[in-house]
C-alpha cells in the first residue's frame, strides 16, 4: 500500500515535471523548424493513439485511418471556407462525422476477422478519397483546399507564430495521452484484451464482441478524425491525394507499431523518433542520390521491426509493461477457422 | 541487451543528426533555395528542374555572379520534398530557418506549392514557382510569382491549335474526347479545354477521368473509340501518357492527339514510346527552339549546353527552372540587395525582354498586381523525329507542322 503511495507521488510530480518541461520549450526553442517538428510529432502521435485504440488494443489491424483523419481534415476546412465557422467548430463536426462512419462501418466489417478486416478498412478510405474528389463543390475536388492566411485571428484560429499551434497540439496530444490511460484500465479494455488473445474465447465467457470492437473504432476514429482537424488548420492545405492515402494511414500504424502497441507510450515514442528520422535522413541523404534518404529510412524500419517487434518501449522498459504478458497472439488457427 | 544497445545506438543516432542543423553556414554568397521532388512518383519533373538550376547557377556564377553585389556568387540549397506534401513542407521550413534566403524556385507540383507556399509568406521569402494551378495567385500572398502560364490557358491554347489545324490543314474533325488524370493539374486543365472547343464549335463525345499511375487503360481507349473521338486530349504524366497512347496503337486507334503538357514533352516520353511518338502533339509551359530562345546567344548556350550535358533537348521543366534563377538574379540586380523583402519588391515591378531571364514565351516577364507573370502564354509542340518542336502560336516560330500526322 505505502508503495503504491509512494509510486503515485512519484509518477504525479514526474507529470508535474514534464508538464512544466513541455510548456516551457517553446520559449527556449526559437527555430521555427524545430518547432514545426514538435508539432508534427504531436498530431502526428494522436492520430496513433487513435489507431492504436482499435489497431493496438483491440487487436483489430484498421488501414483505413486515413478516412477518419481525412474527414476531420475535410470538417474542419469546409465549416471555415464555405459556412463562415471557426474550424473549431468543423473539427468538432468532423470528429462527430468520424465517430458516425466508425459506428457505421464498424458495425459492417468489424464482423469479418483479421485480414478481411483490415482489407474493408483499406477499401473504406479509397471509398472516401473518391468522394472527396467526387463533391467537389463541398471538398474542392482534387485541386483540394487552400485556408489563405488572413493575419492573426482566434476564432479562425490563425495565428501569426506557430507557437500557439504548438500548445493546441501538446494539449491534443494530452487528451490522447489521457485517452489510451483511460481505456487501457476501463472494463472495455479488458474485454478488448480478451477479444484480442482469442475472440472465441471472449464471446463464451460474455463479452459482446461487435459492442466492444464497435466502441473502440469509434473511439479510434475520433482521436484521428481530430488529429486531421488539427493538420489541416495548421498547415493549411489539403486534396484527397495527399490527405487521404494509404501512405497517410500506414504513417499512423507504423508509428504505433515502431513505439510499441497498448502502451500508453509507445505511440508518443513513435512520433519521437520516425518524424524527425523522416525528416533527417532527407536532410541527410537526401542531397547523396534521389531516393537514398528513403532507403537509409527503410532500412532503419526494418532493423527496429527485426528486433523490437513489440516496439521500441518495451526494449527501453526494464520489466515487461503490464500488458505484455497478455501480448502473445491466440492461437491463430482456431480463430481463422471460426472465420472460415 | 543487443536490443537495447541498438535502441540507445537509434537514439543517439537521431540525436547527433539532429545537432549539426543548427550550426548555420557562413553568410558570404547569396542563398537560393530550390524546392523539388529528387525523389518519389514525381521524381522524374524534379530533377529535371535540380539539373537546369543548377546549369543555371553555374552560368551565372562563371560569368562573374551578381554585378550589383560585387560579384557574389549563387550557392543553390536543394531540398528534397518527396512527393508527400506534409514531408515538403517540412522541407521547405528547414530551408527557411537554416539558410538565410534571398529566394525560393521550383515546387513544380501545384499542390505542392499550395503546401509550401504558407511558409514561404510567413517567412517573407520570395517564391517563384513554375507551378500551373489557376487559383495559385488568387490566394493574396505577396511573396508568390508564377511566372508560367495557367492550367486553364492550356486548355484554350489546345482548341485554339485544333481550329488552326482545321483551317490551315483541312482536319475534318468535329467530335473531341478529353481524358484526364484526377488530380488539381487534370481537373484545371481539362476545364479549359471543354469550354474552349465548345466555344470554337467543337463537340466533346466524351470526358472521362481515370486515376493517376492506373494500370489498365483499355477500358478508358474503348470507350473513347467507342465514342467515335477523331481528336483525343489527354492530361497526364509520362507513365500514363504512354499507357493510354501504347493502347490505342495496340487498338488499331489513331486519332490525332493533342497532349496536355507534363507526359506528353519530356524526353522520357519518346523513350518509351519510340516511334509511336512521333506526331503527336502537346500544350507545353515552355518550349526549346520559339524565337525568343533562339534569338538570344545567352539562351541558345543553355540550350546546347543542356544537350551536351543531357543527351535530350531541353525539356520544359528543365528550361523552366533555369529562367527562374535567371528571373530571380536580375530581380537582385536590380534590388542591389539580398535582402528577400527588397528583392520581392524588385521582383513585383520588374520587366524582362531580354536574355534567358526572358526564355519563357513570348519573351516577356512582368508580373500582375497577384504575382502572376501576365505575358506568358503556353505553346504547342509536335513530335518530329525524336525532338519536340514548336509548332504554334506561328508569331513563336517558323516551324512547320508535320501533316499529315501518320
């Protein structure tokens, strides 16, 4: 019990702490660059988190964030160009939309398992970049949408230095942080640790497989739908091409992946390093010979992938997370038979 | 432990790249950035325009650098933006905070330049991009010149060339089809091009769109045979261009065909191709062998030493890039500064005639109240016997159109 105490004291002044830290950078960071990478880090990590909600802790590979971060995106400019409302207000609307299509398209393909799961999810979000460029007086079409820097204004949330961006990112980025803690030790995240090791098992002791599946998708798809909110009022500029491809939805994944799934962590730790590696080795090499950036990149990947497979977390950790223990796959065969 | 040596190794290497970008580099010369996709899909457009910048800046710098700062000389910083657009971004910032830039060329790519060009106007940094959107300089930024012609000009350029066929060669036909690839640079054209040979009494049959880098155009090539299309206009970048053309030759189908730039005039174009090429015909940016190259010797030795160095005639990404630098350098001159506010101010009132300043058609360079260079008008070329060739507007050129096209 003192342990425990002690334990919490410690953890909520290494919060305290961190928090100071990370609100104080900015005032020490002045290179834009470097801020700029702080802040992709950030959004770039919630849309992880979102991810790894479905893709981490229920087991449930999505392809197909990309839609949902895309439809933030997509709110979020249109509620500002085209209705006169803060993007505010469209991300909003863009993560309500999100959690609709999640709610509705989960509740179709989060009955298929494992790589019929994952191939609807990747045809979901082709589905939705054709209709983005196919309504194009609500989207732009291909040629996508411009937000014009109008000068500092709140309520566009337009601002004249990047640092106000950085805090809204950090405090997404909190929320998520917050988000994956809460379902990670809610009665949601154990039925989702059930369905994971073994969906059969789960259903026979009680667990409403499609209920839980259906609520960790929605949940999912929010804190990416929010993550693209954010994007699209900070850099401004988006087409379905570029906002709504599998490279978009991999980047995600793979963050989480890299970090380390189910681990309150992992995706964060993921940010931390595969956008700053994205960006150094085409400092780097990029100049070397065209494409060398990308495979000094890969080959990095593929080294993290041979030997951390759980994620860079759980090497860096002394002791197994709690989580870990419960990490090793069901028996593969029985579930793709029951799928069969 | 391995495993946890390699994390720490990972981590620290990422950090030790991290710190030597600070460092800042010694402020002697002037500082150009070039924004271009070296790698990914759009490599091919990038390094083409990589090449001629830096052809341009090795001209400028052997012929004794910018006068009106005693000689000094051009250091060209290139950045690579990929082809994903968040990455180019990126890119462009790390230019901006660690290099002092009296200016930025290049990001071909509209959607490209859409992306970078925030950052370029915050940071106050002139940006000259050969970009072709419509709605590039509508967005007010102040830093933006687009000093080549608009997607919706080459829609205009090409039905205007159909009617010159008409009239000079007796084409007989009437019925268009216009294909292109889904994307801002294949929307905004292809807009153009309806309502141009709708307006000079053409009929478009059809009008299809097909997404970039598909695999299979058969299905696309029958229904435009089917549609009876004596005149084909199609938008796309050299994969597809080769695609849909290699199809309709395999289909027995050989309409005259009037590209929409990009694909249809790069070298790589004939190489797969080979002889199917020759006689088709493409809207382009910018052409080789108009008056305006050619009458000037500075010009022609871009030109030729492009040849020399390249094998191929100067395609139009290529010629493009190396009048910007040139645009750019006289906009110094007369700025007699580095400084990017004064030399966005030189570059706002500025009137070019002369030179490879001048190289894009018709030989004249002022931009409007938005940035946009108001004179430029596209041109179309024709395949002849390996080399694209100018063909019209005939006040360009003296260059005969081959006809009949086989």
């Amino acid at each position: 019990m003192a342990d425990s105490q002690t334990e919490a004291r410690k953890r909520s002044g290494l919060a305290v702490l961190l928090i100071m830290l990370v609100s104080l950078l900015p005032l020490v960071v002045q290179h834009g660059y470097v801020l700029r990478i702080l802040i992709m880090i950030s959004y770039f990590a919630v849309a992880s988190y979102g991810w790894d909600v479905i893709g981490g802790y229920a087991g449930q590979l999505s392809l197909g964030q990309a839609a949902f971060f895309s439809i933030g995106a997509y709110a979020a400019a249109s509620a500002y160009l085209i209705w006169k409302l803060s993007p505010a207000v469209g991300a909003l609307a863009g993560v309500g939309l999100a959690a609709l299509l999640a709610l509705g398209l989960g509740s179709l393909v989060l009955r298929l398992r494992g790589p019929y799961f994952t191939l609807s999810t990747l045809a979901a979000a082709e589905v939705v970049r054709i209709l983005l460029l196919h309504f194009k007086s609500i989207t732009g079409g291909a040629e996508g949408r411009v937000i014009p820097y109008t000068g500092f204004n709140l309520s566009a949330l337009q601002f004249a230095t990047d640092r106000p961006y950085y805090y809204i990112a950090v405090a997404l980025l909190a929320l998520a942080i917050w988000t994956s803690y809460q379902v990670s030790r809610s009665r949601l995240g154990f039925q989702l640790a059930a369905i994971r090791n073994d969906e059969d098992a789960a259903e026979s002791v009680g667990i409403n497989l499609m209920s839980a599946k259906v609520k960790a998708f929605v949940i999912s798809a929010c804190l990416t739908a929010l993550a693209g909110a954010f994007y699209v009022i900070y850099d401004r500029y988006i087409d379905p091409y570029s906002t709504c491809s599998s490279e978009v939805s991999v980047k995600i994944l793979l963050i989480a992946l890299v970090g380390g799934r189910r681990s309150i962590w992992g995706p964060l730790l993921g940010a931390v390093l595969l956008i700053p590696l994205t960006e150094l080795t085409n400092a780097y090499f990029a100049s070397i010979r065209a494409g060398a950036s990308m495979v000094v990149y890969s080959i990095i990947l593929i080294i993290v992938v041979l030997y951390a497979p759980d994620g860079l977390i759980r090497v860096l950790r002394r002791r197994p997370s709690r989580g870990a223990v419960t990490l090793q796959p069901g028996p593969k065969g029985r579930n793709s038979h029951a799928s069969a | 432990m391995t495993k946890k040596l390699l994390s720490l190794v990972l981590v620290l290497t990422v950090v030790a790249l991290a710190v030597p970008l600070y460092a800042s580099a010694a402020v002697k010369t002037v500082n150009v950035g070039l924004l271009a996709t070296i790698s990914g899909d759009l490599s091919e457009v990038g390094n083409m325009g990589a090449n001629a910048a830096k052809l341009a800046v090795e001209h400028i710098n052997a012929a004794g650098g910018i006068k009106a700062l005693g000689g000094a000389k051009i250091n060209l910083i290139i950045g690579d933006t990929t082809s994903d657009y968040s990455q180019s971004v990126l890119v462009a910032q790390r230019l901006v905070n660690n290099n002092k830039l009296s200016g930025v060329l290049g990001a071909g790519v509209s959607g490209m330049a859409l992306a970078v060009a925030p950052v370029l106007e915050r940071a106050g940094v002139p940006f000259l991009t050969a970009a072709v959107a419509d709605n590039l300089t509508q967005l007010g930024y102040k830093y933006m010149f687009q000093f080549c012609p608009k997607g919706s000009q080459f829609g205009n350029m090409q039905a205007e060339f159909l009617k010159f066929l008409q009239d000079k060669y007796g084409l007989p036909a009437k019925k268009v089809a216009i294909v292109f690839e889904n994307t801002a640079y294949g929307q905004s054209t292809a807009k153009g091009i309806r309502q141009l040979a709708e307006k000079h009494g053409f009929e478009v049959v059809i009008e299809e769109s097909y997404p970039k880098n598909f695999t299979d155009a058969a299905p696309l090539v029958t229904k435009v045979k089917a549609a009876g299309a004596q005149v084909v206009f199609p938008v796309s970048y050299t994969n597809d261009a080769a695609l849909i053309l290699g199809t309709m030759k395999a289909m027995n189908y050989n309409p005259v065909i009037i590209g929409g730039g990009a694909g249809f005039i790069w070298p790589e174009f004939y190489k797969t191709l080979g002889k199917n090429a020759e006689g088709v015909f493409s809207v382009g940016s910018w052409s080789w062998d108009t008056k305006n190259v050619l009458g000037h010797p500075e010009s022609v030795a871009a030109v030729k030493a492009w040849e020399t160095k390249y094998k191929t005639f100067m395609p139009e990404m290529a010629g493009e890039m190396y009048t910007a630098m040139f645009i750019l350098k006289e906009a110094i001159e007369q700025a007699k500064s580095a400084d990017p506010k004064a030399i966005r101010d030189a570059l706002a009132k500025i009137k070019i005639t002369d030179g490879p300043g001048a190289m894009m058609q018709p030989g004249v360079v002022e931009f409007d109240q938005y940035g946009w260079n108001k004179h430029v008008h596209p041109t179309i070329i024709q395949w002849q016997n390996g080399v694209v060739r100018t063909v019209y507007p005939v006040e360009d050129t003296d260059n005969k159109v081959m006809w009949p096209v086989k």
